[in-house]
C-alpha cells in the first residue's frame, strides 16, 4: 500500500488507499473516515488559532476546515465521518506549554461539535511522542510511543 508521510502543518485526504504516517509530540492530528465512501484523510495542527494575517494550515481552527472541505469535496457527509484524535503530548513542564497543547486539542474538539463529527478513538496526553498510521480505505489507526 501507499505510504503518505504528513508533516507539521499539511493536510492531506485522498480517495485512494493510502497509509497516512506521522509522529506527534505536543501537536495533534484529526484523522477524517467516511465509512460510506471509503476515503480518509488527517491534518497535524502545530498551533490552536491563526492570527488575521497567517490563515494557514499550521493552526488549527484552517487545519480543520481544510480536511473538512477536502472530505466533502470527496462526497462526504458530516453523518458519515467518523474522527481519531491522536497526540497532545505534554513534551515540555512549564505551564505556557501544557496551555497551547490543551487549546490544539480544544480547538479540533470544537469543530468536530459543531460539525456533529463523532470521535470514534481518542489517544492524547502523556508525556511521550508518538508513531501514528492510518489507513484511508478502513479507517484503522495505529500507533506506537516514541522511545
């Protein structure tokens, strides 16, 4: 199968079968599946809010309504998705920190509210980085900690 490395800051779906990697520290990855359609893609959000002038998928609130548009551009509807939350690690133990790791996290789980998105899997927190795989044609996530 397909291996599609994302790096921090992209967003990627496709409509192809398609293994989507990354590793996550204190960033967080949505990871899109729409059941009926086959299809899946996933974004890594760095930052929770774009300030005015830098609408780009580095931060959260433009990451996911990018994979959001891309999946519906596919056909899907918010009724047949399904998302995995992964990461979230709190790398570094100072406050400021743990704060804009919570609001990536946050900023994900609001779009998903308002877009009736359900969360079928979530592994975030801890202090470890993790090794994530996802498979766009059946929706399996995998992962492993960072050593």
């Amino acid at each position: 199968m397909i291996k599609y490395y994302l790096k921090p800051g992209w967003v990627y779906a496709t409509q192809d079968p398609v293994v989507i990697e990354t590793v996550l520290g204190s960033c967080v990855s949505v990871f899109l599946f729409d059941e009926r359609l086959r299809v899946g893609g996933a974004n890594h959000i760095i930052y929770p809010q774009s300030p005015p002038d830098q609408p780009t998928t580095k931060y959260g609130d433009i990451a996911m309504r990018v994979l959001f548009r891309l999946m519906h551009d596919f056909g899907s509807r918010p009724a047949d998705l399904t998302a995995r939350l992964v990461g979230c690690a709190s790398i570094a133990d100072n406050p400021a920190s743990v704060a804009a790791v919570t609001e990536n996290l946050a900023t994900a789980e609001r779009f998903l509210r308002r877009q009736r998105i359900p969360v079928a899997s979530r592994e975030t927190g801890g202090h470890r980085g993790r090794k994530v795989a996802f498979e766009t044609a059946t929706g399996r996530l995998t992962w492993q900690f960072l050593t």
